[in-house]
C-alpha cells in the first residue's frame, strides 16, 4: 500500500484566494490589512520563513512590513520597537519571529504585543481564550493541520489522535484545540514528548498521528499504525551535496517506510508549511477585521 499525499500546497492555494476576496473587499473599504514582522538576526530557516511570509502577504494583498535588527540588538529596543507597532493603526498583526536570540526573553517580547494584534495567538490572554474554546487567533501551525485534516476528508471527531512534541506553538494548542467540542475537535488526545518511555507503543495506536518533535527520523514506518493518517510538522535542513543549496528538506517522518503503512500522510516540503502561512494570512484579515469593529470579541459574529 502507498498512502495518499495529502496536498499543503494545493489547500493553500484555494484558501488563498478566499482570503484574498476578503482582503480586497477590506481594502475597498479604506482597511487595508497590514502585518508588521519583526526578525532579530540572521538566523538562515527564519530569514527563509519570513520570506515566505512576506511573499504570501504580497499575493494575497496584505501590507507587509519587516523590520530587521541585528542580532546583538537589546531586549528594551525590541520593546520599545513592539511599543511603538502596537500603536501603529497600519499594523493590524504583529509578528516576532522566533526563537530570539538567548539574551531576550521570549516571553516578556510575546506578552508586549497587543493580544488583538498577536496574529501568531501565543500571548497567554489568547491561549487562554484558546483553550477555555473562545479562540480570538488560532496559533498558525495547529489551526493549519486542523484545516488539512478537515479539508481531506479526515475529521478528527471520536478519533484517537498521538501529538509528537509539547511545544506551545504546535503540541499545546493543537491538543487543545483538538479536545474542544466543536468542529475540528472531539478527538481524544495523547501528548508524547522527549520523556515518553516506549513511543512506538502510543505512536502505533494513533489514527491521526502529528509528528512536531524538530527532529528527522522521529517516527518510521513500524511505529504507525495500518491505515493511519499522518501529518510531518517538521522542517529540517540536512546536508546534501547534490543540491544546489547543499541541503534539502525533510520532515519528522521517515517518509519512505511511513508511505508503505498509513493511508495519508503529508509531505515535507509541501504539507503544513504552506498552511502555516495561509493560517497567519487569516489571522491577520481577522486582526483587521475586529481592529474595524466589524467582528465583535466575545464571539467573532458579524454584527447587524
Ligand atoms: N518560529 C517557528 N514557527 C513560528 C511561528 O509560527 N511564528 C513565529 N513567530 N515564529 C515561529
């Protein structure tokens, strides 16, 4: 048996124009919706990310703007920087690429973000909201797999999903929007992490099985089930001389043995990557949006 590709890259095509329909509608109406970027140094997969932002941002008809500091820049000058964005009314999201580099606190640059302009969903006020089952913007990453799982056929609804990987910006929020009793939730859920003893014995009970451990080769083909879906959330550079960029990518997944067991599986490169993108493209029309007032907070309904 040789599984099914499950297409990122076509998804996000068609969702794509969808939001570019609305993005365009927004703009007529003098809202052109903008997202503010902010790279801190040269990280080579976070300049490549970014671009790729930026590109998506550009086809969709979103403004985009990044702002690049070195990598030696202080924490109180990103700060300061964040300050100054979240009273920019050009700027509906706000985006820090992360990781940032050791000497800045992640979390102290997260919580100085407006949440109404937190696109990426990771201040604690929206994953709170995201848990309780309010979500104001769903992390990019895990609203991404739920749409490809959705979109393909694949509910996750009375399935037992494995997560590989505890991160907070795909294993915590994707369980926790995976156990919510809506749409694209009512799974039962299990989180395996770098401590888990034995994961071949929860990965091989999986129907859906999301592998994001940053890490190739995490889960082959004997630890998944026959007949299971599987998503490969990893993106990793390895060295191939072959290549004109002497690397290629790959994901989390022996994607040659796991083919041969599960009945879907996504690709690396071209399955959640270009979903990621596409989420944070919602986001930020949605940012927009709720920054206009046309969306109330407490339960983004169209108002009359
Ligand atoms: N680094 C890896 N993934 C992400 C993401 O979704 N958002 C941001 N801001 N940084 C990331």
């Amino acid at each position: 048996m040789s599984a099914t590709i499950i297409s990122g890259t076509e998804l996000a095509q068609s969702l794509r124009k969808e939001i570019s329909v609305e993005a365009e509608t927004l703009s007529q109406r003098g809202i052109t919706p903008g997202l503010g970027v902010v790279l801190v140094g040269d990280d080579p997969a976070s300049i490549s990310y970014v671009r790729g932002k930026e590109k998506a941002c550009a086809q969709v008809g979103i403004y985009t703007e990044t702002l690049r500091m070195a990598a030696e820049t202080s924490q109180e000058t990103v700060l300061g920087t964040l300050a100054e964005m979240n009273q920019n009314s050009k700027f509906h999201g706000i985006l820090v690429q992360l990781p940032l580099p050791s000497h800045i606190d992640e979390m102290r640059v997260i919580e100085s973000i407006l949440p109404l302009k937190d696109v990426d969903g990771f201040h604690p006020a929206n994953l709170g909201r995201l848990m309780i089952g309010k979500p104001r913007f769903k992390p990019a990453t895990p609203a991404g797999i739920v749409e490809l799982l959705l979109r393909s056929g694949n509910s996750p609804e009375g399935k037992s999903v494995v997560i590989v990987g505890r991160s907070n910006i795909v294993g915590k929020p994707l369980a926790n929007l995976l156990i919510q009793k809506c749409e694209g939730g009512n799974a039962t859920v299990t989180i395996c992490h770098t401590k888990t003893q034995n994961l071949g014995s929860y990965t091989s009970r999986a129907d859906i099985l999301v592998v994001a451990a940053g890490k190739p080769n995490t889960v082959s083909g004997s630890m998944i089930k026959s007949g299971a879906v599987v998503i490969d959330v990893g993106v990793n550079r390895v060295p191939d001389s072959s290549k004109k960029k002497g690397y290629r990518l790959v994901g989390d997944v022996d994607f040659e043995s796991a083919k041969e067991v599960a009945r879907a599986i996504t690709p690396v490169p071209g399955g959640i990557g270009p979903m990621t993108i596409t989420m944070l493209l919602k986001n930020t029309v949605h940012a927009a949006k709720l920054q206009a007032r046309e969306l109330t907070e407490t339960n983004s309904e169209r108002k009359e």
